[in-house]
C-alpha cells in the first residue's frame, strides 16, 4: 500500500502538518502560560501596593481595605516575619498557619531584614522593587495555589512592612489545560482531514497519469499504434506528459510504417534480380548451351550490391557510429580528386545510347573533415553516380571552406529536380523517372544512403538548381581540422 505515489504522498503531506501543528501547539500553550502567569504577577503586584499604599499613610489593623481573600489574599508581616495583619479568611500560606503570633516565611526575593539602606523605602514611601513567589495558601477551607507579590513599604513611624498579595493560579491552569484539551482532540481530527483531503486531491492529480498508463498498456498488448493516450484539459505537468507520450507514439507509427515499408519495397526489390536469377539457371539446366554468363554475374553484381546497401541502410537506422579509431580526419580535395578520376575513366553510370559526361573538379580549399573515409567516399560517389545518370554532357564538384564549414557540390547540367521533388527524392526506393529501367535508375538507395551517412555525421545534404541548368547536390560536413587553400 504504501508503495504508491498516493499513499506516500498522503503519509508524507499528513506528516508534515502533525508535526507543524505540534509545535504550533506548543507554541501557543507556552505563550499563553506564560501571558497568564504575567497577568496574575500584575494582578498580585496592583494589590499589594494598594495595601501598602494605605499601610503609607498610615492605616493599620482593622482599618485596612483588604481586598476579597478569594481573588487576592493578603497579609503583612513585619521585618521579623511576623503577621501584623491578614485577609480573616485566611488560613495559611505555604503550610503555615496565619497567625498574629506566627511567622511566615519571606517569598520570592524578600528576605524580610534586610538592612540594605538602598532597597529599605523612606518614611511613608512604598518601595518601586517587587518580589515574586509561588506558594499554596487556604482560603475559607480551600487549598489553591497563587502567585504572591511581596512589596516593601514603610509607615509615617518609619517601621519597615512587607504586604503580600497573591493572585489565585487556577484560573490559568484551567485555560492553559484546556487550551491543551483542545488541542489534544483537534489535532487527530485534523490530521484526519488533512489526510483525506490529500488522498482525494492526489487521486484526482493522478487520475490522467493512470489513464494514460492504462492506455499505453492497451496499445502494447493489442500492437495497435494509431490509438493515443486521452490528453487532460488542465495546463499542468500531467497534460505535458499526455502530449509528449501522443508525439512518442505519433514519431513510433511514423518509423514503425517507414520500417515497414522499407521491408516491402526491399522485398519488392531482390526479387526481381533474384527472380531473374533462377529463370536463368532454370533455363541453364535444361538448356545448357543457352547460359548467359554474363547476365548471371550482372544479377548476381546488382543483389550483392543492393544487400550491401539494405545492411548499410538497416545499421545506420540502428545508430550506428565509426568507432573513435576510424574517426580520422579525411582529407576532401585528395578524396574529391580520386572519385572524380575514377569516374573519368570509364563509363559507368551512362545510359546507353548516351555520351559519357566528362567529370569537373573545382577546388578552392582543402578541408579535413571527420572520417571513416569510406563513408565520406560513399558519400561523394553516390552523388557522382546520381549526377553521371541525369547530366546532358557536364558533372562539376566543387569544394570550398565557409565559417567552419566543408561544402562539397556536384552539379550536373541534366534536367534537374523539381521543387516539390527535392525532399522526395532522398527516400529510400524513390525513382523520379518512373519510365526509367530498374537497371540503369538502380533500386533508389543511393541519395538516401548519402543522406543518412552525411546526418549521421552532423552534416547536411540538400539539393537546388545549378547555375547553369541541372541539379546542384550540396554537402555540408564541420571541418575537423586545417585545410589548405588551392585552386583548380
């Protein structure tokens, strides 16, 4: 139970506010003691001075307005200790009988004969210093406890008196316990709510997380990639997550369907050669001296290349990258230069019936770009080949350096490639001449070879108009290291 989100969030939130609450709880019990015990100090110290006030001018014995004994008890003792007068109603303080013979016991700070000149108040004078004590004291039969005042005043005689009033304590412990009572059967039903409250709002909050996880189960069980999860309303993290999870899921059917259809036309493919292959050894075996080698070995050339170029294809699909030791630079006007001779010696590529297009090299600049320099090689030759299957008489590839930057162009002067093709025709099986032969337009791999092998590192491979007329085929690669500046 406590494994989920929910749970955890319930016990971790309820938590938090139990041990706010305790210690706001204790907070507010301690301040109001401590409030209270303050009011009772003033309360006690309020009636010992009227009393003393009346003990200044010289009231003594019964003439004394004392105030009521069960509110404020007091008595006055002399510097001996002894009672000169009390509430008639009380009985004791601290234990000890209240007597005109007795002796009380100072309180607090009040040590009774004190001689000190400077805490002793003159003649008719009641002293500014007061001292506290706490201490049980009968009144009318009841124990209770109260907070004493003691106050020094001194007659127009000059005799030294010390008055004692108390301010009962129960009051403030009944507050204080239940403030605490309260608090004690609060707290519980509190948590209670704060704990519902929390489970019903984090069930809610978790509501479309659970709907689209049980969605994706759905669409992982039945296969079924064209359903998506059910998008929240609210603008928070769960409706992010829900459109994140639909553009997973949407950029999934995308490449699933791609794979698919790559599988297909792949399959489309090999069998026309390897169809054509077994008719020939069919007719081999029954025919022997009707064997056409050399159509054998085409068929044989053309499914060996197409396979090597499906592998190709399927292994940059699975992110592969040259490892580090075959990532060294490559220098671009040497491998420009070689591609572009060994295309000038033959006629591969040209269709029948057709010149052979003479092969231009334009080099301003030697860049190094980032190898293995058989991909970059690939690169460069299938754009060649491209270029040799449409050009009316000229292939030009030209090389430069801008900002950083290796630009690679081979340009043919044939009939070029429409805007609205010039995305399409990077697609793997895509043959814009539809009326051209399998044989001479090859399976269409090639520019989307080039395209995959220049992404793969970091690069780009466009296509537009040529100054002249044609095709203009552009590579951009991240130059790697220094090049070298030249003319050709």
């Amino acid at each position: 139970m406590l494994r989920s989100v929910r749970a955890r969030t319930t016990l971790g939130a309820t938590a938090v506010v139990a041990g706010a609450l305790i210690v706001a709880g204790l907070a507010v019990v301690l301040l109001l003691r401590a409030d209270l015990a303050g009011r009772a100090d003033l309360q006690s110290e309020v009636a010992a001075r009227e009393v003393a006030s009346q003990l200044a001018t010289g009231v003594t014995g019964d003439r004394l307005d004392l105030p009521d004994p069960e509110d404020h008890p007091v008595l006055v003792v002399d510097a001996s200790g002894r009672v000169r007068a009390a509430d008639k109603d009380l009985r004791d303080v601290g234990g000890v009988p209240v007597r005109p013979s007795a002796r009380i016991p100072p309180g607090g700070d009040d040590h009774g004969d004190d001689d000190d000149d400077d805490s002793r108040p003159g003649r008719g004078q009641v002293s500014p210093d007061v001292d506290f004590s706490t201490a049980t004291a009968t009144v009318d039969g009841r124990t209770a406890e109260f907070r004493f005042a003691s106050v020094r005043v001194s007659t127009p005689a000059g005799e030294t008196l010390t008055v004692r009033a108390g301010a009962s304590l129960a009051t403030t412990r009944e507050a204080v316990g239940t403030v605490a009572r309260a608090m004690l059967v609060g707290l519980p039903v509190l948590l209670a709510v704060v704990a519902g409250v929390t489970w019903l709002v984090t069930r809610r909050a978790l509501g479309p997380v659970e709907a689209i996880r049980a969605q994706m189960a759905a669409i992982t069980a039945s296969g079924d990639l064209t359903r998506r999860v059910p998008e929240p309303g609210s603008r928070d993290e769960v409706a992010d997550l829900a459109v994140t999870t639909n553009a997973t899921l949407a950029a999934l059917e995308e490449s699933v369907g791609r794979q698919r259809g790559f599988v297909a036309d792949a399959s489309h493919e090999l069998r026309s050669p390897i169809a054509s292959l077994r008719t020939q050894l069919e007719v081999a075996l029954a025919h022997p001296e009707l064997l056409d080698l050399e159509g054998v070995v085409e068929d044989v050339v053309r499914l060996q290349h197409l396979a090597a170029d499906l592998l190709l294809l399927a292994r940059l699909d699975a992110g592969d990258r040259p490892a580090p030791s075959e990532a060294r630079p490559v220098d671009l006007a040497e491998l420009v230069e070689e591609e572009v001779a060994r295309r000038s010696a033959g006629p591969a590529g040209a269709a029948a019936g057709r010149p052979v297009p003479v092969v231009e090299a334009v080099i301003e600049a030697a860049p190094r770009v980032a190898g293995p320099r058989g991909r970059v090689a690939r690169v460069l030759g299938n754009l060649l080949d491209n270029a040799r299957r449409h050009a009316e008489g000229v292939v030009r590839v030209t090389l430069r350096e801008e900002d950083g930057t290796a630009v690679l162009g081979v340009a043919d002067d044939g009939p070029g490639v429409p805007p609205g093709d010039r995305e399409r025709i990077f697609e793997r099986f895509v043959r814009l001449d539809d009326a051209r032969s399998r044989d001479e337009g090859g399976a269409g791999l090639g520019l989307a070879i080039a395209r995959d092998l220049v992404r793969a590192q970091s690069g780009t491979l466009t296509v537009g108009g040529a100054p002249g007329g044609g095709a203009l085929f552009e590579v951009r690669l991240p130059v790697s290291g220094g090049s070298d500046s030249r003319k050709g």
